[in-house]
C-alpha cells in the first residue's frame, strides 16, 4: 500500500531533468501552486510538505555531492477532507480525471497523450477514498521547451509567488525563461536540454489506449475535490496545444430543440431561456468554468477578506464597473440593481422563487457605482442567486406596475448590458442577437452575431450539425453520440453534469400522497439497467438531488434500489391489489398514472417505455403524454398541472436545496413536488442561515437523508453535458455549474 504522501511515485529526477529545475524550486513551487488553490491542509498534508521539503534538500545536497539524483516523492494535492475526495484535475481547469467512471485512467492517459502531454506516472491510495481509486495523480507536461534564455534563477520563494499571481499557472515559455539557462539551470552548470530525452513509458495498464480524447473535455467541479498537482503547474495540457489569436467577425448559428418563452431566468424554468439570457443580461458577478464565482458588472466578488461582507454576514457591497451602457445607451446604475430587487419581490410579477430574497431588509444605493445588500438574517447561499440574476433597466420598466411588467415586451424583446444585443425573434423559426459594440470587455465579443435557431427534431438537427447549416448544440441525446463522434467537421465536448435527470412527483394528487406508493415505484425499476442498455452507459445512476462533487453530498442515504419483490409488498400493504388485467385497484380505481414528457427527443420516450414495462411487472399502468416544453415549464409543472413528469432539475452549484425542498407556503420556486415536511424546512433554513460549513453540511445531509426516505422525485441519472461544435468554433470552455453560454463572449470562428 502506498503512503499517504505517495500521490504520485514517479522519479522526479526525469522532469527535474528535463526542465533544469532544482528540486527545491519544484517542491516549493508545487506547495505554493497548492496553497493557492486549497489553503486548508491538515496534519497529514503538512506532515506530506515537510517530508518532501526534507527529501528536496537532501536530493541537492547529493546532486552538489557528485551523486545521483535519487527518486522523490509526490506531493499531496490540497486536500480539504480526506473523505471528501471524488477526483483529481490539472490546475489550469483542462482536465477533470473522475474515477468513477469505468475507463477513466485510459481516456486520461489518451487525452494527455493527444494533447501532445508526457504521461510519467501515477498510483492508487486506497487510504484516501472508499473503493482505493479516488485519488489518481499525474504528472503531465508539454513536449516542446521554449529556447532557453540566460538569466539567474530565482528564489524558491520567488518562483512560488510568480505561480500564485499567474492565475492559470506559468505558461511553458515564462517557465522556462526565468527558470533555467546558462549557469543557472540544473543541474549546476548544465545548459539546455529538451524534453524528447524524457522517458515517456507508464506504469499504466492501458497503455495502449487508442480513444481520441482530443476534444473531449473533462471540467473543473469545484469545491470539496482533490486539484491535481501537475509538475510545477508549466503550462500542462492547456499549452501544449498551439495557441491560435482569436478572429473578430463572422457569424455562429446554434441549434436548439426547445424555444423559449420569455428571456429572463426568474420569470421561466426553461434553460433554453435562461441561457439566452446570459448572451443579452449581463449580472453582478458570475459563475466560471472552474464553480468560481469572478465579476461581471461588479468589479469583484464580495468576500469576508475584501471587506466586500460584513464580519457577521448581513452586509454585501458590491462595487459596479464605471461607463457600462444599456444596449439602448442608458448608463448603468446603482439604481437598476435595487429596482431589480423591487421586482423579485413584487407578487405582481411571476417570479418563481423569492427564497433568499426576502431576507434582505433594503439595497441601499450611496452613489451610481455602489450597492449595498442589507440583510435581516444570514443568507449563505446569496451570491450563487445574485450570479444567476439579470439585472433589469430601470429607465424601461421603473414607471410601470407588476402586472403591467409581467407583460411587458421587454421579456420577448429585452435590452440588457451583455455582450449581444437582442435583435429579432421569429417565433418557431430563429433569434438573432448581434455584437454589442459598446460592450465593457474592450475588444469583445468576438462574434458579429449568434443565430439561435429552432429545430424541434433532434434528427433533424443532427442532420443541420452533419451539414455545417448548424454551428453547435448542447445537450445532445445520448442516442447521437456515436453517430457524432465520426463525423469529420465536428467536435465532441462531454463534461460531467451536476444536473440530475428526474420523474417529477405531485404528492398533492393520490396515489402520490402515499408514501409507501412513492417507494414502490422507485423500487419497480432498475436504473442501473437503464443506464447500461437504454442509455448506452453515457450516464451514472442518481440517488439525490445534489451531485457526487458537492461539498454537501451525502453517500449514505437510503436507496430504493431495484426490488420488485418488496415493490409489491409496498402496494399490497396500501392496498393496492392486483386486477384481472394485471393492473393494481383500490376502492375501483385503476392504478394508472401519466407521465408527461418533452416531445422532439426519441430518447425520451425509450426511456419512459423501459420503466413502463418494469412498472408492468408491479402492476401499474403508465400512460406517456407527449407535451411540448412551454406547456410543462410554464403552467404543468409551476402550477402542479400534472401527475408525473420526465425532464431534468435545475443546476446547484451551491448545496442549498431550499428551492426544492421548502414547504410551498414559505414560496420555492421549484417545489413542484408540493412536497412538505416541517424537519426538512428547520434543517434547510437553519444551513442557509450560517456561512459555517460544517454546520451547513450536517444539515444539509441530514436534509437529504429525510427528503430521500420520503422519495420527492424519482431520480433516474446523472447526463454528461455533450456539446456538439463545428471545428471552425473555438473558444468555448464548458461550465457543469452554470450555463454554457458564460463565456460566448470568448468564442469565436475561424473562416
């Protein structure tokens, strides 16, 4: 068994080597890159910095001596919680390296390799995980050094800090250029080398792996993960490929299989429109590739540190950036942020959540560039609401009552401060949005226009991407994935999820207030089964409504896992007896229930027709009824329209689940369960109430253990986000946390 510390058992006499590195500059670089992105270590992780501090001296001391660079140990990876670690990733955001699904070493072992990377070594530490596989690290590096450039090496203390302030890590060249060269490389009075002089083997067992991870992928998931220490972070993956200047002009055209209904996230449940919405309204801060929250219209992200919140968390300040314009030429003010408050708390307005925002006593406004959140009880999740919110224009809908916004054409028609400027829609057909010249990144977007265009068939535009009449796609059904992946002009970009794929459940309509009803029917179909056949095995069977990567997760909770034997206990004991035609009756009614679904997507409706023919086997009837997406999300599911229904949940990159779990009358926006419990509700506001995480994540897991016992909602996998772009798109970084539009600013085409 491998010792903790041991994350990596490579000799790292080959990259010391090949770099010109000394071994003290590697270790103290690696502890600063470390520190920077996970500053809380533990006894183990220091006693693991000691050691490799000690071995570094040793290994200079022996190298001055005329001796042999011996071998070195690995570093640990910044871990927070031994037993919170689900993955490692390169620190530059290029590579997430989940263990959890079948194959991972050989498609990261192939991505490196594809990217022009170096593959040097790696182990297992059963010790940091259940399962003995959950902290997997590699050693990657580019193929090609920059011509060496004399110049005297820096302290190791200097190089750390030189690491810390480049963000995404040293490029390759700047590495080398302040790192080595003429007398002072290494080993001493050693001149250049280059890295083909690296032995490249592996100690990996799919060494021989052919799969063509080029463009796939793997994102960054955030908080609570191990971070891949990546030998002194040089440029790694992200640099290795050749760095192309971006091209301003030209157009891009997305196809989609949903329309919206209106464009702005508070007023609908479609992503569709949420994700238009972030091309036009632009908000405070936002949510990066990385679950980091980086500033928008705000200068920075509040924080206790930056004095930005107030010591007992009851007062955010956010500072706007000076000269922003509404796409009409209005400035942009103080004013609009408070008067977007006003208008999530009005009841006139169809918001559908205020969660969170009502615990804000007044927004207080000193001057046109300041504002100032004002708090009546601690609200810890707030600025992963004030990330998802578009600020509204004040200038256009101020005068106007809530009734009168609710229906006001700016929703259909909106002017906001993004980065593309809302042109026309053509209902059934396309939209357009267009360059904002007066956009506050100097030189962007890129792109002259986005064509947002609708194509309710899958097929069909599967058909549009084959042709190149369609640029990109998001969420393509699993069904396309092989078909896409030999195309010639496309790339294929899969990224883990943290959105869930769920049956909706009314508990306010009978059968569905029964509990015991609710867990036999969770236990009346195998979604490992489903996984591995319907689903081609592109998916992970889901338990909850937070994912593995949260902070918050809770691996313990009950699983009603497939057992159609106790399955129809559970319905005898409520009553529910088996009919002549198979079908379970009570008091003569049929035990039949309706399924609403999202019609466009064949997928959709194997996957109802699997669990339609297990829940047979029980003795309930399923019937699927094909609606389109403005008729679920906008009345079916808001208004509890319905019995059950197919689709996904929204995206928690923080673990707060209020929205989901509170009773109805403390106003969710997404109970669309109806789903009450007093416990849960005292748990959930109790967590939201305090920035202590310790204290958050007992409640929070305490919460989830109830809410899964009672079975809220069906939870059926967890979906890869697979993107679909035409070879000529560039630019685009995938975020699991936040939708993909967040950096269209940054995307631009080659011809």
């Amino acid at each position: 068994m491998a010792e903790p510390c041991d994350l990596t058992a490579v000799e790292a006499r080959r990259l010391i080597g090949a770099r010109g590195l000394s071994p003290v500059e590697l270790v103290e670089s690696c502890i600063g890159r470390i520190e920077q992105w996970n500053p809380h270590v533990n006894a183990v992780v220091t006693t693991c910095y000691d050691r490799a501090r000690a071995e570094a001296r040793a290994a200079e001391a022996a190298v001055m001596r005329g001796e042999a660079l011996p071998p070195l140990h690995g570093l640990p990876v910044g871990i927070k919680d031994l037993d919170e670690t689900e993955g490692v990733r390169t620190t530059y955001g290029s590579l997430l390296f989940r263990d959890h699904a079948p194959d991972r070493d050989s498609l990261m072992v192939a991505a490196i390799r594809r990217a022009g990377g170096i593959v040097l070594g790696k182990t297992n530490t059963p010790e940091f995980g259940a399962g003995g596989n959950t902290n997997n690290a590699w050693w990657a590096t580019p193929p090609s050094p920059a011509p060496c450039r004399a110049s005297s090496r820096p302290s190791p203390a200097a190089r750390a800090g030189e690491l810390m302030r480049t963000g995404s890590g040293l490029s390759f060249q700047s590495a080398m250029e302040t790192g080595r060269g003429g007398a002072g490389g290494w080993p001493p009075g050693r001149r250049c080398s280059r890295l083909d002089a690296v032995d490249t083997r592996t100690d990996s067992p799919h060494q021989s792996m052919e799969a063509d991870m080029t463009h796939h992928r793997l994102a960054f998931t955030g908080s609570g993960l191990a971070i891949l220490l990546a030998a002194l972070a040089l440029g790694g993956l992200a640099t290795a490929v050749a760095a192309q200047t971006p091209r301003a002009g030209g157009q891009l055209v997305h196809g989609s299989v949903q329309e919206p209904d209106r464009i702005w996230g508070p007023v609908t449940g479609l992503t569709v429109s949420t994700e238009i919405s972030q091309l036009v309204n632009a908000s405070l801060i936002e949510i990066n590739d990385r679950l980091e929250y980086q500033p928008s219209l705000a200068t920075q992200v509040p924080t206790l540190e930056n004095g930005g919140i107030s010591k007992d968390g009851l007062r955010y300040t956010f500072t706007l950036r000076k000269g922003v314009k509404w796409h009409d030429g209005q400035p942009f003010t103080s004013a609009d942020v408070a008067f977007t408050h006003t208008v999530i708390l009005n009841p006139d307005v169809d918001v559908r959540g205020r969660v969170g925002w009502n615990k804000i006593s007044r927004v207080e406004t000193p001057d046109d560039h300041t504002v100032v959140f004002q708090f009546s009880a601690v609200d810890a999740p707030f600025l992963d609401r004030v990330a998802a919110l578009g600020i509204l224009p004040k200038h256009v809908l101020g005068t106007l009552s809530g009734a009168e916004i609710k229906t006001h054409k700016w929703f259909r028609a909106p002017v906001g401060t993004g980065p593309f400027v809302f042109k026309e829609w053509v209902p059934g057909s396309h939209l357009v949005l267009v360059k904002n010249p007066g956009y506050w990144k100097p030189g962007q977007p890129y792109l002259d226009r986005i064509i947002y265009k609708i194509v309710p068939d899958a097929n069909a535009l599967l058909n549009q991407l084959e042709t190149g009449d369609v640029d990109t796609r998001l969420r393509l059904v699993n069904e396309h994935i092989d078909v896409v992946k030999k195309l010639p002009n496309v790339t294929l970009v899969s990224t883990p999820s943290i959105v869930p794929w769920l049956i909706w459940v009314n508990h306010t309509v009978p059968p569905f207030n029964d509990k015991k009803v609710r867990q036999a029917l969770a236990h009346g179909f195998d979604k490992a089964r489903l996984a591995a056949t319907i689903l081609g095995g592109h998916v992970t069977p889901a338990w909850q409504l937070l994912p593995p990567v949260s902070w918050a997760y809770s691996p313990t909770i009950v699983r009603h896992a497939y057992d159609p034997g106790k399955a129809r206990a559970l319905l005898d004991e409520t009553g529910w007896k088996l009919g002549g035609d198979g079908v379970r009756v009570r008091d003569g009614k049929r035990l039949s229930v309706e399924i609403a679904n999202i019609a466009g997507e064949q997928e959709r409706v194997q996957v109802l027709s699997f669990i339609q023919q297990q829940w047979k086997q029980i003795g309930v009837e399923a019937r699927i009824r094909a609606v389109d997406v403005g008729s679920m999300w906008g009345a079916m599911l808001p208004k509890r329209q319905y019995e059950m229904a197919y689709s996904y949940s929204g995206r928690l990159p923080d673990p707060d689940m209020s929205t989901h779990y509170l009773s109805p009358e403390l106003k969710p926006s997404t109970n669309f369960a109806g789903y009450s419990n007093a416990e849960v509700d005292r748990l959930l506001l109790a967590a939201n109430a305090t920035v202590d995480r310790a204290t958050r994540k007992a409640g929070y897991q305490k919460a989830q253990e109830i809410v899964a016992d009672d079975v809220v909602y069906l939870f059926l996998y967890w979906l890869n986000n697979n993107t679909v772009l035409n070879k000529r798109v560039q630019g685009y970084k995938p975020a699991p946390g936040y939708t993909e539009f967040w950096n269209a600013d940054e995307w631009w085409v080659t011809k």
